[in-house]
C-alpha cells in the first residue's frame, strides 16, 4: 500500500491518498477493455482485410486515372512497396488507413491490447524507415491518410499532382499524363 501526498509550496499537505497500485511500474495505465469477439471470429473477420486495393486506394486511383496520371502500383522494388509510383517525377504516394499504421498513435494506444500497441508501433516505425530510405534515394514521398481522403479525395489528388508538378519542373513542366487523356 502507497500513500500519496500532495503538498504546496511551502510543503503543506493539500491532499492524500492511498493506492494499493504498483506505482514504481513503468507501464502506463491502459483503457482496453478485451475482445468482444471469440478469437475464432476475430481471427475471421481479420482475414478478410486487404493490404493492396483498398476501398480508399481505388478511390486515390480512379481519381488519378481520371486526371490522366500514369503510374504504377504496389512497386516491389521501392521500399515499403508504395501503393502508388510516379518514375518519371520520381515521387511516390502512400495511402494509409488510419488504424492500421497509426493515425495520432498516441492519443489512443492505450486502449489497446499489448499485442495491437506493439503490432501498429512496429508498422509506423517501418513506415518512417521506409520514408528515410525513399529519400536518400531521391524519391519524394506523399502520405495520404485514409480521414483525408474520405474528407476531401479532390484536394488529396489536387496534392499530389502539385507535388509531381513540381517534380517535373525541371524536366517538362507538366505531370505525366496517358496519352488517352481528356
């Protein structure tokens, strides 16, 4: 048992209390309350989730097949495997689910069993490394968040052909487009 006390200034007592909590333990307090689910059926329902062709991820695309954007997909030879590539402009895009690689972690980690803290801190952490290596390399990379592609999808494309706009300065001055394009 701990008593606790808090004290002014001048070192008067304000307020006590006692706890029966290990409070020299580092882990921090956490809101989860359990599954809901029996591990069988959350083992299904998990196995149903995509990591390539998402909902948002169609979206992204049919918008920039719509502006007349060339690019490909899922490029395994770039690391973290960019959901869309743009070569000529060298420029990438990630579209991001906000569970799955952490959107604002750390307002809501702690309502999280041990195991999904650990599981998305490892994915936000390989994300950064991806980001670092994508650089070095000379790649620009945009981040699209699945909340602003759902908010606002137009100004999410408007980002990115201003990004691969800027790019391609250099070379054109214009994104690259299909030559089918409207």
């Amino acid at each position: 048992m701990i008593t606790i006390q808090c004290t002014d200034h001048i070192g008067q007592t304000l307020s006590s209390a006692t706890t029966t909590d290990d409070l020299s333990s580092p882990t921090t307090r956490r809101r989860h309350k359990g599954d809901i689910m029996s591990p069988e059926k959350r083992s299904a329902v998990m196995s149903r989730i995509r990591g390539k062709y998402t909902g948002i991820e169609e979206i992204v695309a049919g918008l920039l097949f719509e502006a007349g954007m060339e690019f490909d997909r899922h490029a395994s030879d770039l690391p973290g495997r960019p959901d869309f590539v743009f070569r000529e402009a060298r420029m990438v895009v990630f579209v991001d689910g906000d569970f799955w690689h952490g959107w604002r972690f750390p307002l809501w980690q702690d309502k999280l069993s041990e195991k999904w803290e650990a599981k998305i801190g490892a994915t936000r952490k390989r994300d950064q490394r991806n980001h670092r290596k994508l650089r070095r390399m000379g790649w620009k990379v945009v981040r699209l968040w699945e909340h602003q592609i759902e908010k606002d999808s137009a100004m999410c494309i408007k980002k990115v052909l201003l990004v691969i706009s800027g790019c391609l300065s250099g070379q054109r001055g214009n994104p690259v487009q299909r030559d089918d394009a409207t």
